[in-house]
C-alpha cells in the first residue's frame, strides 16, 4: 500500500509534508534546485529585512512610503552587514523570479521585520512581481521596560493587519514561543489575517567572550531536542485554531517529522538538517517519514495528522500540569 503524502499548506497541493524553511541554502538558485530535486514540495526564500527595505534606494523607486516607524535613537546605526547573506531588494526579486521559473514548485517569500511602516508595502511587490505567497517573520526580542506584554502582542497583531491589507496572497507568520498566553496569541495572529503560522522562530543567544570582551554573536545550528518545544504547541494547537501549523526548529531526523505530524503539524520545515547535511538529507527525512506511515498502518499524513494531539482534552493546561508533576516526581536519580 502507497501512503498518501500530500499536504495542503496555505492553499496548495503540496506532494509531501516537508519543507525547507528559510537559510542560506534557499537563498541562491543552485541550491533551490538541488533541494527540489531531492523532493522540497515547496520554498521559503530567506529573509528580506525590514532594515533592508528601509535603506534600499530601490524602495524609493518603488515609490514607497519610507521610514514611517524608523529606527527609534539607531538610524541605521545597528544594522548588521547584510552583504553576504542577501543583497537587497533587486537581488531578491531577481532570485524569487528565478526561483518560481525554474524550480516548478511554490515559492514563498519572507520578509521580517519588526514595525508596521512603509516597508510593508514590499509585501505588494512581491505579489506584483509574481511570488506564490508570503511568510512574515516577527523577530523581536521585546526590550522595552516600558512596553507591556500587551503592547508586545498588539504591535504584532497590528503588523500582521497592516501586510494583510497590502496583499492578497496567502500569508504565513513566523513568530517565537515567548508569549504569556501563547494559545490565545496563536488564534489571534489568525484572526489578524495570517492563513498559517510558523512555529518558531529561534532566539540567537548571544555569548560574552572573555578573551576580547565583547559580546559574540553566536550561531549554533539546532538540533532535534529542539523540536520538544515544537511538539507541545503543535499539539495543543491542533484543531483549537484556524491556520494551518508549520513546524520549524529540531527536524533533522525522520523521526522528528513523524512525531510533529502526530503532534498536528500541517507541514514541516528543515534548515540546520539541510545545513548540516546538505539537500539529501531532505529526501532521506521524505522517505523516513513514508516508510513510518506504512509499517504503521497509515493510509496518508492527513490520518497521522494530529493524531496525538491534545485536540481531544478538554483542559490543555490541566493535562500539561498533571504531566509536569508526573515527571518530577518520577524521575529517579542514575547513580
Ligand atoms: C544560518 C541561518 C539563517 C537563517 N535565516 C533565516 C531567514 O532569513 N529568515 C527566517 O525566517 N529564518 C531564518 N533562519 C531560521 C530557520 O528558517 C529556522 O526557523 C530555524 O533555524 C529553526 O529550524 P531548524 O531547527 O531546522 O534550524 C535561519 C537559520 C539559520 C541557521
């Protein structure tokens, strides 16, 4: 018997469930290619950046309406070096446009920023210029001692609103796990208008170097105890809320994609894996997944899906804290 692997995330008809999420490796058109070639059913280009948009003159040639929310005391005074990693605007355009000629599969581009301002509106060019969808990457590490949680959460529902409006494409928002109520924020990144979320981005930790003194940005690629944080949320979200779930941090293995499709993941998304290993390793994460379904009996990922979510419990919380407890008081000491 042949598992049905089809997945439909954000409108589309997707062969398979996973996915190579935004990295360098989808951010130039060999790779793309490669990646396709090993079975992605689908892309997220990496990121374009609010700060990019914002410098770009591109922008203005886009006729955009600059600099609405700024940079507050930084005009550009923190702006890493974006050169190697991508250019700009012209570049990306040039690559999504390569991307969706050549590799014969969605393309869904990213843009990440923090401010509702004017460079939203590139989410318009995107769609103009032909891009199959949009996924929004809210990376903020809330600093403000004067913002509440309540401010937090509403300059995200407000941004998700404002791209939203600009476009008619399917819309997937990216966002980290540190909000209070994390459930309820999940329904209302929906309500604002997102048709999928990403679950989650990951906090870069910086490191303090005791040799120069200085703080040292410190990329350490993750790996599949990652993906724990992933699974609780995929699974008391499953069924609870409208978008559909993309699982990003931790899949490296065949196993992780199993366990987040079980947990309610409607797809999920590779980069440290691919990172590591190169675009095989996302046909082998493919084939895993397949062979799985099979020797346990199911006819597709849809039946899989959610299968060991809390969909069923009344009472999420209840059901963690009964868990938690169980834990401590299990664990019994190795020596
Ligand atoms: C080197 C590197 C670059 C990344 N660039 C982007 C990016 O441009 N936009 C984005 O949304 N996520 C970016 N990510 C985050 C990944 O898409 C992904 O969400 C995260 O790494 C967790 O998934 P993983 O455990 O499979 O690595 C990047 C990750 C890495 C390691």
């Amino acid at each position: 018997m042949t598992v049905d692997m089809s997945t439909r995330y954000l409108g589309f008809e997707l062969k398979s469930p996973v996915l190579p999420s935004a990295s360098p490796l989808t951010g130039d058109i060999d790779h793309i290619l490669a990646l396709v070639e090993a079975g992605a059913p689908a892309i997220v280009l990496p990121s374009l950046f609010e700060e990019q948009i914002e410098h770009d003159a591109m922008a203005v040639h886009f006729g955009l309406e600059l600099g609405a929310d700024g940079f507050g005391e930084a005009p550009g005074g923190y702006l890493p070096s974006l050169d190697s990693y991508n250019t700009g605007p012209e570049d990306y355009l040039e690559l999504m446009r390569r991307a969706r000629a050549e590799a014969g599969v969605p393309v869904i581009a990213s843009l990440n920023g923090v401010s509702s301002g004017g460079w939203t509106l590139y989410a318009r060019v995107l769609e103009d210029n032909g891009v199959d969808a949009l996924e929004l990457n809210i990376y903020k590490v809330a600093a403000d001692v004067e913002m509440s949680s309540a401010d937090v959460e509403l300059s995200y529902l407000h941004l998700v609103e404002t791209v939203r409006d600009a476009v008619e494409l399917p819309l997937a928002v990216k966002v980290g796990p540190y909000f209070s109520s994390m459930a309820s924020m999940a329904r209302r990144l929906g309500e604002a208008g997102a048709d999928g979320l990403v679950l989650f981005n990951r906090f870069y930790q910086p490191d303090i170097d005791l040799e120069t003194l200085g703080v040292a940005p410190n990329l350490r690629l993750s790996t599949s105890d990652e993906l724990r944080l992933v699974l609780r949320w995929m699974a008391i979200l499953h069924g609870r809320i409208e978008p559909d779930l993309a699982a990003s941090t931790g899949v490296h293995e065949w196993d992780d994609a199993a366990k987040a499709i079980l947990a309610g993941a409607t797809v999920v998304m590779m980069a440290s894996g691919l990172l590591k290993h190169g675009p095989h390793r996302l046909s082998e994460v493919q084939k895993g997944l397949e062979s799985w379904l099979t020797d346990n009996d199911y006819a597709s990922v849809a039946q899989a899906r959610g299968s060991l979510s809390q969909s069923s419990v009344p009472d999420p919380s209840a059901f963690e804290r009964s868990n938690y407890m169980k834990t401590l008081t299990s664990y019994a000491p190795s020596w």
